[in-house]
C-alpha cells in the first residue's frame, strides 16, 4: 500500500510543480527575485526526486478500489503539505497552522481565509493561491490521470475515488481520455471568462485568477472587497460562469453534441429551478438595499449562485438580513451543485435520489404489495446506488454533528465566544467547501481569530467534504492497510 501511494504522489508532484512556473514568472515579472528563485529550486528538486522515486518504485499490480480510495485520501494531506511551501519561501510572517489552514482551503476550493488583508500579500503567492483552487476545482488526480499513465486501467478508481458525486459518467471507453476532455473544457472555460472579464474593465492579474476561482468555485478574491466593488458587468459574467460551473462538465460536452442531454437530465432541471427559485426568494431583499432595479436583481442571482455552487464570493453581507433568511442560506450551503461539476454541497442527485426514496417509502405503507423503482432522466438508479446515497446521508449527518461538537469545544477552551450559528454555519462552510459562514464567521470575516485547535478540525473537515467522505473514512478501515 505505502509502495501504491509513493507511486500514485511521484506522479502527481510533478503536476503541483508545473503549476509553481506562471507563478515564478510573475515574481521575475515584479523582481522579487528571491521568491522566484526559491520557487523555481522547488520545481527542480520535486521533478527530480519524483523522477528518481518513479524509477525505483513501480507497483506490480492494477489499483483496486479500496487501494484507489486510499491513494487519493492519503495523496490530498501529501498535496495539501507541498502548497505550504510557496507561502513558508514568501515569508508571509504566518503559523504553520494558518499557512496549512490557507492551502488547504484553496485545494479543496473552500475559501475560507486566515487572510486579514489581501491587498498586502506579495502578488505572486496570490496567483499561487488562486492556481490551487482552480487545481483542486476539477481535480489534481484526475489531472494527473489525463496526462501521466498510472497503473493501466487501476486508474477508473482514482478518477472514481476524487470525482464528486455518486456516479463517474466517462465520454469515451478510456477514464483517461474522459479526464483530457474535461480538463480541456475546463481549461477552455477559464480562458474564455479571463477574457470576457478582462474586457469588462479588470486588469488582467484581477480577471485571471477570478477565473481560476469561478470556474473552481473556489471564491478566493485578491482583493479585500472581494467582488462588490466590480462592474455590473464583470458580476453578471462571474454569475454566467459560476451557473456553468455548477452544472456536471460531463453533461456539459455531452451537450454540445446534443442539447437533447442537457434539456432530459432530471437533475439539472432541479439545479436549474433550485437557483432560479432562491433567486426570485432574494429579490424583494436585494432591491431594498440596492440603489438601481439592475443591481438589486444582479445582487440576488449573485448571491443565491455563490452560495449553491458553493463558490463563496462576497457581494452583499448578507449576515444583517433578517433571521428568516439566514436560516434558510444555511440550508442552502448543504445543496450543492451538480455531480461531476466543481461545486461542493451534498449534490442535487443525491438530494433528489433522497426526496424519491422517502417518496416510495410513503407509497409503500399505501400499497404495501408495489413495486417502485427510482427514476432520474428515464433511467432507473441500481439499488446500489440508492444505499450509496443514504450510507453517504448517514455518515454526512453524524460527521456534521461530531464536527460541531468538536468545534464546540475547541473553541470554548481557546475562550472564544462563539454563538451556535457560528459554530453551525463554519463546520457546514467547511464540509460544503464554501468559505464564508454566518455570525462571525459570515461574509466580511474571516476565520484568522479561530485557535490552532479549531483551525485543524475546519480543515480536515474541508478534505472530507471535497473528497465526499469515504476516501477519508476507509483510512480508518484495518483491511485498507493489509491491501
């Protein structure tokens, strides 16, 4: 198993290191030389102790699926630790704690930030942050999968292991041409948001890594205001691409070949009224704080997509509304977008295969001797699936709790005062990978005032909810390390 996963990690730092190189530029771009020059014997060394690592470890046999699921919970705390190293070389004058807290939280597209001012970080290290969002948004594993060869077909449970959602849809016969066309696409889409921003009136630094953070739903800003000072323009472009973001890429370029996918898919029609419903609910609120009808509307198609894709950017603080709708926002970070999209939440299939099984529980007390099967865009779910879902609910819900009451107490023992929406709402943040919470942890705070304690416990729990708790889970299982 240790040989598996110093393989799988061997493969996969080359791909971090890559992704240090516009970074670099950027440093050489401002003449701060010795960032640049620290960054760049990063790259180095990592491309040639993993080459040497590859050489003299190959695995010989496929991954199986316990041996997957392992891989990639083990290789997200690997990668979590070598996204330290950029901010330790900038001398950010930060803990240990905070700095792992800051990466961890843009690897898995949290956003949720120790960052008390933005604007004073060394630009560089910004772009670096921003880059681990859109990395952890579709996935660094399944990178890895498109472009390096990983254990033959071993690698269709990796890709299963990271994908978010129950189901791992492919477009070809081979997971790892599925993987080059969704990386591909989201590639393409980052670009062409860069330039529909840029054009809008952001600078180019400012429009390229919003659309990092867009696209990953990650909601990482490199300002302080975060977007609430940008165009009306630039705001209704983020809300294009983070509606796109939130829907499954695999649906995505299965539409291109037909809109017939798109239009029968049981779950996007859900994804699609759950955001205009919030929308219309936000309206009568946002107009009564904006100054125009047009940004009263913009401001509730903002702030209903931000929290459903889970993407996390500030435009209005929603914290001085009333009791009524915070609590019905704190519903809305357990949703989700679609599987197989960058959003995090529990996912709208899994609350829609839910809502059906409760359905048919209910017809069945009516007609004891039916049958009923559950439907999702006229194809019935396997009964595997279903168990799937509810085992996911179960440990989801307890994981919630456990996570609350650890919070809790971590938080009390530090002597912080902390009311019960706030431990609430910073525990489902963290699990739903959105970033801002309610109280004081709500749109204009931050989570730089939480103890060491508490700031651990927030970041595991933001890597069980990226990796939607079961890769995570069966490192706790003994047989794991015996595979």
């Amino acid at each position: 198993m240790f040989k598996i996963i110093a393989f799988i990690n061997s493969a996969i730092y080359p791909v971090l290191a890559i992704a240090l190189i516009p970074s670099i530029l950027y440093a050489f771009y401002l003449e701060d030389y010795n960032f640049a020059t620290s960054l760049l014997l990063l790259l180095l060394i990592t491309l040639l102790v993993t080459f040497v690592i590859r050489r003299k470890i190959i695995p010989s046999k496929q991954l199986t699926t316990i041996q997957g699921f392992a891989a990639v919970g083990i290789s997200w705390i690997f990668i979590s630790l070598f996204g330290t190293l950029p901010y330790i070389f900038s001398n950010s004058n930060l803990s240990f704690i905070d700095i792992l807290f800051e990466t961890i939280s843009g690897f898995t597209t949290t956003g949720a930030s120790i960052l008390t001012d933005i604007e004073s970080v060394n630009p560089a290290l910004l772009l670096w942050r921003s880059i681990t969002q859109w990395l952890g948004g579709m996935g660094i594993v399944v990178l890895t999968i498109s472009v390096l060869p990983l254990i033959g077909s071993g690698g269709i449970n990796l890709f299963k292991a990271e994908s978010p959602g129950p189901t791992t849809d492919r477009l070809t016969p081979k997971f790892k041409d599925t993987a080059k066309l969704l990386w591909l696409s989201y590639a393409g889409l980052t670009i062409l948001e860069t330039f529909l921003l840029y054009f809008s009136g952001l600078d180019l630094f400012t429009a390229l890594n919003h659309s990092f953070t867009t696209l990953s739903t990650g909601g990482f800003s490199t300002l302080n205001s975060s977007v609430s000072e940008f165009s009306i323009q630039a705001k209704w472009i983020i809300i294009l691409f983070m509606f796109i973001a939130g829907v499954s890429f695999t649906l995505l370029l299965k539409s291109f070949r037909t809109i017939k996918a798109l239009l029968e898919s049981t779950e996007f029609k859900f994804y699609l009224f759950i955001v205009l419903t919030t929308s219309v609910i936000f309206i009568p609120k946002s107009l009564a704080i904006s100054d125009t009808f047009s940004e009263g509307i913009n401001s509730a198609f903002f702030t209903a997509l931000t929290l459903i894709t889970t993407t996390g950017y500030t435009n209005v603080d929603y914290q001085l509304w009333h009791v009524d709708f915070r609590i019905f926002i704190l519903g809305l970070m357990f949703l989700g977008g679609m599987a197989g999209s960058t959003a995090g939440g529990i996912k709208t299939i899994r609350v829609i295969a839910l809502l059906k099984s409760v359905r048919n529980e209910i017809r069945k007390i009516i007609y004891p001797n039916a049958i009923f099967k559950i439907r999702m865009s006229r194809s019935v779910l396997p009964e595997k699936m279903i168990e799937s879902v509810q085992t996911f609910f179960i440990l989801y819900v307890s994981i919630f709790v456990l996570g609350s009451f650890a919070l809790s107490i971590s938080t009390n023992m530090a002597g912080l005062n902390i009311s019960f929406e706030g431990v609430l709402s910073a525990v489902a943040s963290a699990m739903n990978n959105i970033g801002p919470g309610l109280k004081e942890v709500g749109p204009v705070s931050n989570y730089a005032f939480l103890d060491s304690y508490s700031k651990m416990i927030l970041s595991f729990l933001m890597i069980v909810g990226r990796l939607e708790i079961f890769p995570i889970a069966i490192l706790f299982y003994k047989k794991t390390w015996k595979a």
